[in-house]
C-alpha cells in the first residue's frame, strides 16, 4: 500500500451494526474506513485497497444463505483477506460466526443464549495473543446472541470463554481475529438495537418483558470500562496492522 496511514474495509449487515466507539478512535488516528452496506446489495470492492478488514454483527443467522444471498459472496471474501492475502481482520458477533464458518468451523444455535452485560474469561492462549494484551483476564462485555461457534476451524485457538458459551473469541495465525461479544458499543446501541425485531424478540425471550430499561441501566454503569478495554484491542489490533504492512514493504 503506497498511503501513508492504513485503509479499513468493514462489512455491515444491517445500518444500526456499524464500528460504534471505534469510529471514533479511527477518526481520532486519522484512520480512513469505508462501509460495504451488504444487506442493501452493495458490492464487495478489491480488498487489495485496504489494509485490514472488519466484518460487524447482523440479525440474520450464517446458515440463512436463501434469504441472504450475499452470505457466500462474504465467505469467500473472508478466506481471501485471511487465507489467501493474510490480512489482518477484526470480526463481531455474526463477523466471528463467519469467520469460523469461511474457515472450516461449525456455526449453530447457541444452547444457551446470552443477552445482557456479562463476563468472558480469556483462555490460556486468549492472556498470551496480541489482541488482547493489556486486558484484565476477566472482563464485562455487551452479549446479544442467539447462535455460536460450535466447532472452530482447524488452526483457529479459542482466545476466551463463558460458562454458556465455549467460544468466545479466536484467533488464527498471527493476523485474524473475532470475538462473539460486543466491545464497539456506545451509549446509542442498546435503545436503537432493541428496536430490531429480531433482537427485541430476543431480548424478551431472555429477560423477560420490560427488561429493557434494566439492559441500557447495566450497559451505562459499564460504558467506560467496555470502552476503555475497546480502545486497547483497537490499539492492539493496530499495531498488527502496522507490522504487516512493515513486512510488506
């Protein structure tokens, strides 16, 4: 890449799902990002004009290829960003699911799901991987998911767990990156992802009607620690990005 600074590619599924606080510290680097808006039919660009890729979360499920048929065309884009080119990517939520479905892994309905502010564990690979040094080995997260990595890929390590959920993040290679929860969160997301029926719906099923008001309460009083151990796996994340591009050179 011939620019001085690196270029962002990001995949969204649905408009409300976007990098959040992230934006933020892109903006903050002077960072350039463009979004591929994949549900409203928008093309996936050359991915040799980016530096990185980050893949958001979604309410549609990975095996839902009939109704979204722009499902495969993202896979195959995911196994050329990690696979092939070796670029460094970032996946949340439905980006982990696909990340470990594009790689060879198995993607299911969770046992159980999880919704709420909870705690994930990071595993003994998890407290030695670059994305998430710095971070405290258990920390609160924003959990809103119906389905999960049953079977990671080959090669993948699981980089951080909870009692419902045994993937919580993964890494493969030195390079690629996905955790099922969510750390891009701003004081919008709770309010604006409830109204996605998919995620309402899901909401009550979990914690009962009227839980709302409880859900944005408990995500406020962790704002500033969720988007304090943001800022560091962005930061973490970035510094891959760097090094990669350094070897390029």
């Amino acid at each position: 890449m011939s620019a001085t600074k690196p270029r962002v590619l990001v995949f969204q599924h649905i408009a409300l799902e976007h990098p959040g606080v992230f934006r933020d510290f892109l903006r903050e680097d002077g960072i350039e990002w463009d979004a591929v808006e994949l549900d409203e039919g928008e093309s996936i660009p050359d991915l040799s004009d980016y530096d990185a890729l980050w893949v958001m979360g979604g309410p549609m499920d990975v095996w839902e290829e009939d109704a979204y048929p722009w499902l495969e065309p993202e896979r195959r884009a995911i196994r050329e960003a990690v696979v092939e080119r070796k670029m460094p990517f970032f996946g949340f939520c439905l980006g982990h699911q696909l990340l470990a479905q594009a790689l060879g892994g198995e993607v299911g309905p969770a046992r159980t799901p999880e919704i709420g502010i909870l705690k994930v564990d990071l595993t003994e690979d998890g407290r030695t991987s670059s994305i998430f040094r710095g971070l405290p080995a258990v920390h609160s997260c924003l959990q809103w998911h119906g389905a999960e990595v049953l079977r990671p890929p080959a090669g993948a390590r699981t980089l951080a767990a909870s009692p419902a959920c045994a993937v919580q993040a993964l890494g493969f290679a030195d390079h690629a990156f996905s955790i099922q929860y969510h750390i891009e969160i701003t004081r919008d997301t709770v309010p604006q992802w409830s109204d996605v029926p998919e995620y309402e719906q899901a909401l009550e099923r979990a914690l009962g009607e009227g839980a709302l008001a409880a859900f944005e309460a408990d995500a406020a009083a962790h704002m500033a620690e969720i988007n304090r151990n943001a800022r560091r796996i962005y930061d973490n994340f970035m510094g891959i990005v760097h090094r990669v591009r350094a070897r390029a050179a």
